[in-house]
C-alpha cells in the first residue's frame, strides 16, 4: 500500500471516530437537557392560585431547570368530584390520572382511602419537620404544608394582660358580661373550636384520640359536663346570642363591641393587614388544652408518574423559603417548626405557636358534636 492510499485511510479512519464522538456528545446533551414535567391539581380561592403559579412554581422551576410544574386549578373545587372520581378509578387500574401531586380538600378523603403513596415512602427530607401528629388524621398518606389555627384575639386597649389558659379565659369571661363572643359552631370554625376546645378539657386523652381518628358514637356521652359548662356561659356572652359565621365575631371586634374572641390565625392576620380590625388587636394562643387548628394537605397519587421529581417540589415546599411565602401571601401558619423560619418570622408568630395545629374531631363526629351544641347549649 503506498503512502497516498494509507493517508486517505488514515483520515476517513479520524472522521468516523469524530463522527462517533460528535454523536456521543450530541446524545448526551440532548440527555442533560431533557425536561420531565409533573403535574399539580389544586383547588380553592384565588389566593391558593396565585400562591402556586406566582410564587412556589417559579421558584422551583429556578432552582430545578430540568423539571417543569403543570398547574391546573380548579376555583372553588367545582372539579373537585369528578378529580376524585378519575384518580380513584386510575390508582385501581394502576395507570397515570393526569395527575401527579393534589392541593384540595379531597386529598383527606383519597388518603383515607388508600388511594395515595405512604408519606413513610417518600424521599423528601424536609417532610421530617412536619407535625408527625397531623398525619394522623390522613392515615399517614399525605402531607401538611400549611396550617391555620384558632388563636384568642384581645383588643389590648381594654385587655393589657390576656388569659393565657382555658382556665384564666372562663374566669375573664365570668369577669366581664357581654364582652365575649363566639359564633355558633355549625356557622364556623372558630367558635366550632371554642366550643370543642372547652368540651376537651373534660375528656381523658385515650378517648380523645378516638374521636380523632374515627366515628365513635358511644361515647359522645362525655361531651356531657362541657356542654352543661358552655350553657352556663350563655348569660356572659355579647346579647346571649351566637354570631353566624366567623366573619360576623370579627366585625364585633373590629367595632370594639366585645373584647375577646376565638378566631381564625389567617383570616385575622389578613384583617389586621387590611384594617378591619385595628392595630390594638393582638392574637395569643392558649394552653391546657390550646385551641384547634388544621392543616392544608398534599397529596401524591400512587400511581403517579414521575415520584422522584414530585417529592423534590414537595421538599422545596416546606423549605423555610417557600413556607415564608405561604405565609405571607396566605397569612397562613407554617407546617415545619419556627424555629428553622427566619427571624421576622418566628416574632411574627411568636404568641401564636404552642400547640397550634391540634387536631379535632373525625368528620362524623364533629356533625353530631354540632347538632348536640344546638340542642343543649343556646
């Protein structure tokens, strides 16, 4: 073979190798750059939407450039239904539902009923700071991500030195007629709360988890001494009447008529902000034992598709940075401790924290625990 032949050689050999090279690498950037998108179903008012599309997305989507979030929502939960309907059906043929992580009421009712993945299955290590209690009331199938709890509301003017206890409350009230108020449970969540939150009391703890977790009829009897208790407060009360709904015990307080009222962390953190109620109200939580709370869940399908990305949005969720947006776009209560939020956080919320998230009754019987405050209490 002369020289000419084994140059040409040479150089188609060279251009192959490369050819082959230039296609390895080509593969291998087309690999780096591939995009997996998971998909979000969330449900409520428009201040859930704009707290995923213009906050929490974006900032994942920032620091995770090869995953993309898909945000269906639905106001008001009108597809709520149907969403359960098609998740249900997908989970038990084990396909895809569309859907991969839900923001929605109906996530208690998927959980419960075996329809989404073991929150001990997940690989989120953030989900280690949540309340280990609020998973108690999902069967261990879903995650809290943010809360909002019964706080006491007092106008300091009028109120210097709050009550501190269930105990110190009753005796202020006692103290001074017509100054108190909470709306009737069946209007609402804080007076729902109150009024359970002094039935409690009278409980022995291995019940109260029962009525917690599940439908025990047989023994609301215990409900009895708190519910002869609460009827004796009807003389105290602003006018022996019960507001209808949590906004109306707002309005009193907001107008200086009463005092003192249960009412709800985030929508009372939203009137201060607003200016319906005025500066002089304070928000305090109580102890022995501490008004209710809940938690807002999410929820992954088990027959989700892409797991590993979801929980890596779920762990950029509770992260102090995105539950500082929660609150403050939500006014809602974090769902990892304080003391892992910043600073101005923590004095935010620094007479609010004990025990704030506490559970309440199992559905069923918060319905009959209503219908017995109506009978017995007003």
């Amino acid at each position: 073979m002369n020289r000419k032949h084994l140059g040409a050689i040479i150089v188609l050999a060279l251009a192959v190798v490369l050819a082959s090279l230039a296609a390895t690498s080509k593969a291998a950037t087309k690999r780096q750059a591939k995009t997996d998108t998971i998909v979000l179903y969330a449900s409520g008012d428009v201040n859930v939407q704009s707290l995923w599309q213009q906050y929490i997305i974006p900032g994942f989507e920032k620091k995770n450039k090869n995953i993309k979030v898909k945000f269906i929502f639905s106001e008001h939960g009108v597809q709520d239904t149907t969403t359960l309907a098609r998740i249900g059906a997908a989970v038990k043929q084990r396909k895809w539902p569309g859907i991969d992580l839900v923001d929605a009421g109906l996530v208690t009712t998927l959980a419960t009923d075996g329809l989404t993945q073991p929150v001990t299955k997940a690989t989120a290590p953030n989900i280690k700071n949540v309340d280990q209690k609020l998973l108690t009331p999902v069967k261990g199938a879903a995650i809290p991500y943010r809360g909002s709890s019964v706080v006491l509301a007092y106008d300091s003017k009028n109120v210097p030195t709050p009550p501190k206890s269930l105990g110190a409350l009753l005796a202020w009230i006692k103290a001074h007629p017509g100054k108190f108020t909470y709306n009737s449970p069946n209007s609402g969540g804080s007076g729902y709360s109150f009024a359970e939150t002094v039935v409690d009391s009278f409980i022995p703890a291995n019940v109260l988890k029962q009525m917690q977790t599940g439908y025990f009829p047989n023994l609301e009897s215990n409900w009895k001494q708190g519910l002869d208790l609460l009827h004796s407060l009807n003389q105290y009360v602003y006018q022996g009447v019960y507001p209808n709904g949590n906004a109306a015990v707002l309005d009193l307080l907001g107008k200086g008529q009463i005092w003192v009222a249960p009412v709800w962390s985030d929508q009372s953190l939203t009137a201060l902000k607003t200016g319906q109620l005025p500066p002089s109200v304070h928000l305090t939580q109580i102890a022995n034992p501490s008004f209710t709370g809940g938690a807002a869940y999410l929820g992954v399908p088990k027959s989700a598709k892409h797991k590993v990305d979801v929980y890596k949005f779920v762990d950029y969720v509770l992260s102090p940075a995105a539950q500082t947006q929660i609150i403050n776009v939500m006014s809602g209560f974090p769902a990892i401790p304080l003391k892992l939020m910043p600073k101005a956080i923590q004095n935010k919320f620094a007479d609010v924290s004990a025990n704030s998230l506490r559970p309440t009754y199992a559905q069923k019987q918060q319905s009959d625990f209503k219908a017995q405050w109506q009978q017995t209490v007003p």
